[in-house]
C-alpha cells in the first residue's frame, strides 16, 4: 500500500486515516473482500471467526474485523441460521466492540440499530442521538445503513417527513460506492404517489434575522439540527420563541424539528402558531397544509379505509353467480397459463378475479350516467393446500359495510363468507374521501375512459364544494367563500384537494376554483437562486416562471422533479421555450421528452398531442436521426388513438409503414408491431413491408406527406426534414 492510501479514510467508519486505524490487519479484510465477491459469506464468517479468535492485539483492527464479521453474518441466508443465536452473537460482537472503541461510530450505530429492531422507536431514539452526535460528517457504512433502516421504519409507521428526512441523513454517510442505491432509496421515498407530495419534500428552516442576545441560542439549535438531534433541536429553539411569540419563522423551526423526530402532535401546534401569526396569506396557507396532514381526525370524524377477509368455497362457482348481477362487475381476471394458448385453460380458472361493488345497477352501453362504486372484491385462487380460494373486501367508513356485506353473500349464493373484523387502515379527513371516491360508467376505448374520469372530477368536485371540513370551522368551501377569518383556511383546503386530486391522477385548474371561492388570484413571485433554496416548496405554485433567471428556473425544475410536484410541467415547458439556457438546444429536449411523458402520465392527451407534433416538427428541422423522429410518430400515433382521432391515426400509421420502416430495418420487427397493436386495419396486418401507396405512387417509390398524389422520382428516398 502506498503512503498515500495509508493516509485514506479508513473504511471501516471510525473517522480515522487507514495507518492508525485497521492497517495491522490489512491482509486479513483483503481476503474477506474476496470472499464477499465471491458472495462465500459462510467461509468469510468461518476466516474472519478463526482470525478473531487468533487472538488480535490492537484494538482498532480488532474491531475492524467484528464489524466486517457482522457484515457476512448479516449477508448469510435466513434458512442457515437460527434466529435467536444470530440476534445473541451480534449484540455479543457490539458489546465487545463497545468495550474496544466505546467511541467508534459504526459501533454506536451498529447498537442503535440493533435497539431499533427490537425496541422501535421513539425508545431507539436516544441511542440514535448519541450516534449522531458522535459521528458528525463521516463517511460510515453502518451509519448509512442504520438511518436507512430508521428512515423505513419511521416511513411505514407513518411518519413521512420524519422518514425522508433520516433517509437523507444516512445518504451523507453513505460511501462514494454506495451513493447511487443510497439515492434511489431517497427517490423511492419522494416519488411515492401514495403519499400526499406536501409530506414527500425536504422543507428549510428559516432564517431569523435580528436576533441580537438570542443569536448564540438559534446557533445551538442549528447545530443540533446539522448533527440530526431533532427533538433536541425543536427544544432549543424555544427560549427564542417565548422571547419573540409572534415570530412565524421560529415557530415553522419549531415544528418542522418535531415533525422530523416524529413527534408531529407537537409539530402541529407549533406550525399552526407560525400561521396564524404569518403577515402572508399565502405563506400562511402553505404552512396550514403541512399542519392539517399531520393531524389525522378521528375515527369518528374521518373515513376509514378498512378490508375485510373473504373466503371463497369455489372460485368458478362464485363467477357463475356473480356473471349477471347489474351490480358487480368483473374488473379483471388474469391467467396463469399461456395466453397464446387458449386451449390450456377455462374462463372460470383464473389465478386472480376483481369486481367493482356498484351502489346502483350498472349503467347500459351509451348511457352517460355515473354510478357511485362501493368497494372492490379481490379472490385469488389458491390450491386446496394453502386453504382455497380467499380474498380481501375494500371498501370505507362512507360506505355501509354490513349491507354490502349482505348483498354479495346473497348474490354469491353462499360461496363467499366474510371475516368477522375489519381491518382499518389510513384514516383521511370526509373532504379527501369525496375527491378520492370514484363512479363506473362503461367505457369500450381509451377515449371513453378520458371522458369518464374527467366527468368523474367534476362531480367528485361538487360534492367537496358541499362537504363541511374541520378546517374551514364545519363550513363547507362555498359556504366559506367571501367570509374574511376563513380566507386562509380556504386557500389551504384548495392546495390540499390539488394534492389529493394529483393522488389519483387528476389535475385541478386551480385559479379556476379559486375565482370561484371568491379568492384572489395566486400571487406571483420570483426569487433569486439564493432565496429559492430558503423558500418553502409548496411555494412553487406561487412562481412567476418567466420572470426567474436561468439558474433559478433550473433549480426550481429540479425541486419539482425530484418530489413529482405538480408545477413540473410549469417549470418543464419554461425550460422548452428558453434558448438562452442551452444553445444547442439540448436541454430543452430533454425537457420535451419529460415534459411529454408527464402530459402522458396525468391523462392531460390534447396537451400531449398538441406538444408531441411541435416535438416532432422541430426534429424534421433539425434532421434528427430517423431513430428519434419515428419514436415521436410513434407518441404522436399513441396520443390520437386515446383522442379516438381515427383519420390522423391512420395518416401517421401510413407514415410509418411506407417512409421509416424501410430505411430503419433495425426496428421493423418493432414497429411492425406496434402499427398492428395500435391500427386494427392496414397492410402491416398481413405483410412484412409496403405493399401498397396512397396517392398513386408505384412500388419501389416512398410516398411523402408533402407529396399527396405524387411519388418521387424513382431511387429517391424521402426523409423527414429533408427538402
């Protein structure tokens, strides 16, 4: 080793350079390196055993090698193992370390760790702290490793921010090696649809100017803050707030600590006492958001959502009794055979089948009324030996369980047979239930399906104007129009049925809804780089997107991106109109491709449509590899069978089959394809390449679009883009 890697952070986490560290037994983890590689973690445990028991002198090295011990131990699989005597020979290791190197990071947050698994938290916490506080900026492995597991603790447990922010503790510790599946760790977190987006984000403290006397006591909580010591930190702050009551910024520090220690009843208090003394009504709503969802209501205030177990006497039975009921539908039925070949199964023999549970009889085809849904009705088939076929009822606290109960027992004629207890899960507050409720309407297209959804907003919209909310003080949102004490309440019910609506893939026009309450236009602002980073992100709704400079749009985009905020596609088509970002325009290609899949993605199809064919005309400028081009003929294709625009589907199709397929032999296979899955008729149903030219052309000439009725002269091929 030279005396330039002698000098490296050593990586066993104690923070010291390798020479005065793990050196001695250098020789010893290469061979384990080795071993893991390998992936032999049974004879890395059996040498790195007999090494130990060898008997070691320093100190450092022997604990060097317990950590690289438990390591493999940890990497062995769970069937080698009995679980009792592997938890007895970790903690074994962790108090021979403790008594080694009593102040060795890894071994504070291997002891953490191990108090997580079997005590949970809050009763970890203390020895979290102490972890923390010891390790400051090291790169640890086990220190990455032990907040990770806190943070999917935490996250499971339901406390999202305080989840996320852990998991972004344990990303510093993270080693270079493991920094990229240590952030697709945080992504997995802030890209959770099942989580509202204001619970998902990383929120600043605030700066409190002018603090005088008070300045070294904001410098102590800040620092707790940095080290990870949150409730601490949430206590520190404090004494500033008794000094300076009406001060929003101390109280948001306040709240937003407890809530990152779990600790969201406390956070809750002081987060709405930073909006009721916020000057800003929009700052104020902002605030109150992030307050209303860490205060679930109570059950008898709220809506369950609950399943109940079912079990099945006969899978195919109970789809015989349920096929003609006007009430249930059959959803879905997966198979587990071939589905090239239908001989190898029945209809009756699916491996899965779900039903949507109808409050009224089913709507006919062509029939435009909306029909509330119940619940949903899961079976799986499972083989005798496993119990028969079971599953699961889903529905909520609005709807009248033991009546629906009672309809599918009479309509399965006794072949489904429900649990006793429910089991209740996330409680929502009656003004998300309505927003998240959904109706059937038969649909025979994707078309079908867009106008169902979008009919289904509007209602599930009439019904929230008319829903009393706890937050507006029992009034409703029409009822709360106009009354000034309930402006800011009110600006916080429209943000949050934006978030609960973004949920299930709709988007709401909030200026629209807010015009309707009587509100105000959202203010605009438009902060520079620096006062971005200080900003709450739920104000990037407030942005005024062509007023930022370059470097604040970007960064702007960047928060959004990385949380799937809703202003993405505000920020996104920015990006696409600004050459002075990238002159080569780069950059804003990138941004119509995300911007394009995100218009996709939120069923926004007249948008996407309209954006894909601009895509596409630009590329034709530029001469863009044919690749690229008939990847956007293909988006542009898909985008006009959702709109059931048969005549420009069939114009493209054509378009693909006789000018790219040709030229790009790589991916007829592919494209061949995809004309058959998208086009029901044409000449790609019964050929493998042009066989036929509109406008009159003759084989071995390409029609163009330009051309109409007239073929080029014979061995030219025409290009998109070309003259």
């Amino acid at each position: 080793m030279s005396d330039q890697e002698v000098y490296r952070l050593c990586p066993c986490g104690s923070g010291k350079k390798m020479k005065f560290c793990c050196l001695p037994v250098l020789n010893e983890l290469a061979r384990v390196d080795e071993y893991e590689e390998r992936e032999q973690f049974e004879k890395a445990v059996a040498y790195l055993e007999g090494v130990l028991k060898k008997g070691i002198s320093d100190r450092s090295s022997r604990t060097g090698l317990r950590l690289a011990l438990i390591g493999n131990l940890m990497r062995l699989p769970p069937d080698t193992q009995d679980t009792t005597s592997f938890n007895q020979r970790i903690s074994e290791l962790v108090q021979e370390m403790q008594k080694d190197s009593p102040e060795h990071p890894s071994v504070a947050a291997l002891d953490a760790l191990i108090e997580l698994r079997e005590r949970g938290w809050p009763a970890c916490q203390k020895k979290f702290n102490r972890f923390l506080q010891k390790t400051e900026q090291s790169i640890s492995p086990w220190g990455a490793n032990a907040l990770f597991a806190l943070g999917d603790q935490l996250s499971n447990d339901n406390h999202p921010l305080a989840g996320l922010q852990y998991t972004l503790r344990g990303l510093e510790f993270a080693p270079p090696e493991d920094r990229r599946v240590a952030l697709q760790v945080v992504t997995g977190i802030t890209r959770d649809s099942s989580v509202l987006y204001p619970l998902r984000v990383e929120y600043p403290l605030r700066v409190v100017p002018d603090l005088g006397p008070l300045q070294a006591q904001f410098d102590a909580a800040i620092k707790l803050v940095r080290q990870g010591v949150y409730s601490d930190a949430a206590k520190a702050f404090l004494p500033i707030a008794r000094e300076r009551r009406n001060d929003p910024a101390i109280w948001w520090n306040i709240g937003l600590c407890h809530a990152w220690a779990a600790e969201e009843p406390l956070a809750v208090k002081a987060l709405t006492a930073s909006a009721a003394n916020d000057p800003d009504p929009e700052s104020a709503a902002e605030t109150l958001v992030l307050s209303r969802l860490m205060d679930p209501p109570p059950a008898e205030v709220g809506c369950e959502m609950m399943q109940r177990r079912a079990q099945c006497a006969s899978l195919g039975r109970l789809m015989e009794k349920l096929a003609d009921n006007p009430r249930v539908v059959l959803v879905d039925a997966p198979h587990d055979h071939d589905h090239d070949s239908p001989a190898m199964h029945e209809p009756h023999d699916p491996s899965r089948v779900t039903y949507t549970l109808l409050a009224e009889a089913a709507p006919a085809a062509g029939e435009d009324r909306l029909v509330k849904m119940l619940g949903t009705l899961v079976v799986y088939n499972r083989p005798a030996e496993q119990g028969g076929p079971a599953g699961m009822l889903m529905t909520n606290s609005r709807v009248d369980d033991t009546a629906l109960r009672s309809f599918l027992s009479e309509a399965a004629g006794g072949e489904l047979s429900f649990a006793d207890e429910s089991m209740v899960g996330e409680v929502i507050f009656p003004e998300q239930a309505v927003l998240v409720e959904n109706s059937y309407r038969l649909t025979k297209s994707a078309a079908d399906s867009i106008r169902l959804r979008r009919d289904c907003v509007v209602r599930q919209l009439d019904l929230w104007r008319d829903t009393p909310q706890t937050l507006l003080q029992g009034k409703t949102p029409r009822q709360a129009a106009g009354v000034a004490e309930l402006a800011v309440p009110l600006r916080a019910a429209v943000i949050l049925a934006q978030a609960t609506l973004l949920q299930v893939v709709h988007r709401l026009d909030v200026e629209a809804l807010r015009k309707e309450l009587q509100l105000p236009p959202t203010p605009r602002i438009a902060p520079t780089l620096g006062e971005l980073s200080a900003l709450n992100p739920l104000a990037l709704r407030r942005l005024d997107y062509p007023s930022l400079s370059d470097d604040t749009l970007l960064r702007a985009s960047l928060i959004a991106e990385t949380s799937a905020l809703p202003q993405m596609i505000d920020c996104l088509t920015e990006i696409r109109g600004r050459t002075s970002i990238d002159a080569e325009g780069r950059l804003q290609q990138t941004a119509g491709h995300m911007l394009a899949e995100l218009l996709h993605a939120q069923r926004l199809h007249e948008e996407a449509r309209e954006l894909v064919q601009t895509i596409l005309s630009e590329a034709r400028q530029r001469r863009a590899p044919m690749q690229q081009q008939v990847m956007w003929e293909l988006r542009l294709l898909t985008q006009c069978r959702l709109l059931e625009d048969q005549e420009q589907a069939r114009q493209i199709a054509l378009r693909i089959w006789h000018n790219y397929i040709p030229k790009l032999p790589e991916l007829k296979v592919d494209l061949v394809n995809a004309l058959r899955n998208l086009i029901e008729e044409g000449p790609w149903h019964g050929s493998d390449g042009p066989i036929e030219l509109p406008g009159g052309g003759v084989p071995g000439q390409l029609w163009t679009p330009e051309s109409e009725g007239t073929a080029p002269p014979a061995g030219k091929l025409w290009l998109p883009g070309s003259e």
